[in-house]
C-alpha cells in the first residue's frame, strides 16, 4: 500500500489523504501560514472562528508563557462572514484546490450561528463546518454555548438544517 493511501483518514462525510488537521484559529485563514509551510500537506485546514460581524479581539497582550505551555485569550479576533466567505476562503480554493476546508463557526446567539452556517454551506470548498461551542451564549446569561445540553441540542438541530447535507462537527 502506498504511504498516500496509509495515512487516509475517513470522517463522517469527509474524507482525508491523512490525519493532520491544523486546529481552528492556530493558521487564521491560510494566508499568513502559507508563507512558512505547505499547506499541501495538511489533510484539512480549520479556519478561524468567525461570526457574522468582524471582531478586533481582545486588547495585547493575548497570550502568556506558562510552565506547561502557553495560555491565550484571542477574543474570538475574526473578519467576519462576509469577508471570509467572499476573500478568504476563495483564495485558499485558488491557491491550494485540493486542500478540503474545515470552516469554524462562531456566534454568541443561536440565530447567529445559524446565519454563518448557512453562508459557509453556501460557499464552494468549504467541506465540512466546525462548531465551535465554546462562545458565551449572551441570551442565556454569558455561559458557554457548549455547556447547557438543551441549548446545545437545539442549537446542532438547527445548524444541521442550516448546513444543508454538509457535515457538522462540534467543538
Ligand atoms: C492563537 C490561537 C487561536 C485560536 N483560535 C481558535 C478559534 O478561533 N476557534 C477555536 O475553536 N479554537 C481556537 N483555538 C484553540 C485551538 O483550535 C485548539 O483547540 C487549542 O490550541 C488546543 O489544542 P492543543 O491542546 O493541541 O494546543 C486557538 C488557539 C490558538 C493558540
């Protein structure tokens, strides 16, 4: 077996040349990563978070060193839907067409999530959405999305729906 085909990966409607994912937020959306590495290499690319507003992120500094690592509090820094489904993501389908995309989106509402889903499942290559549920849920008293598994019930039902056939991983 060739080492191409070893490393492939299937997921839930999605399939893989190999396991490695960069995380969502850790690349942006390519541009800047692109410079440095090969993103031919990648199985998939999790864009960064976005929401359906632009959002300039928290004040710097954002991230401290720590003896196991380092801890980062970003803000949710994003370009909004619009400009990333409009510039970013079609730049990423140009430059590098065989990469499958994994869009990441955010919201702090449910109506706002579902809104970015339905623009990312309306845009070309953009494989599978990621739902990362870590936001604070702003009618529900800040608490994150992913904490209370009524409102994250309901929210996956809705995004499903508003995905349209295109898988839906949560985060
Ligand atoms: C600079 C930076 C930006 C990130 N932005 C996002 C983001 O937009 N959305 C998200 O779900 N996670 C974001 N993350 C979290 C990563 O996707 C990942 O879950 C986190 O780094 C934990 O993975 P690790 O244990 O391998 O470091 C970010 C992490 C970093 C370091």
């Amino acid at each position: 077996m060739q080492e191409t085909q070893r490393l492939a990966v299937e997921l839930p409607g999605l399939s893989l040349k190999n396991p490695i994912i960069a995380a969502s937020g850790t690349c942006g959306y390519g541009q800047e990563a692109a410079k440095k590495y090969n993103l031919n290499h990648l199985g998939s690319l999790v864009l960064k978070s976005t929401t359906l507003h632009p959002r300039q992120g928290n004040p710097r500094p954002r991230v401290c060193e720590t003896s196991a690592g380092w801890l980062n509090a970003n803000g949710l820094q994003n370009v909004g839907i619009t400009v990333a489904t409009n510039e970013k993501i079609p730049w990423l389908r140009k430059n590098y067409p065989q990469l499958p995309i994994i869009a990441s989106a955010a919201g702090f509402s449910e109506d706002e999530y579902v809104k970015v889903v339905s623009e990312f499942a309306n845009t070309a290559g953009v494989k599978a959405i990621e739902l990362n549920v870590s936001c604070p849920n702003v009618k529900h008293g800040g608490m994150a999305m992913g904490t209370d598994p009524e409102v994250l019930q309901r929210l996956v039902k809705q995004v499903v729906k508003a995905a349209r056939g295109i898988p839906i991983y949560v985060k």
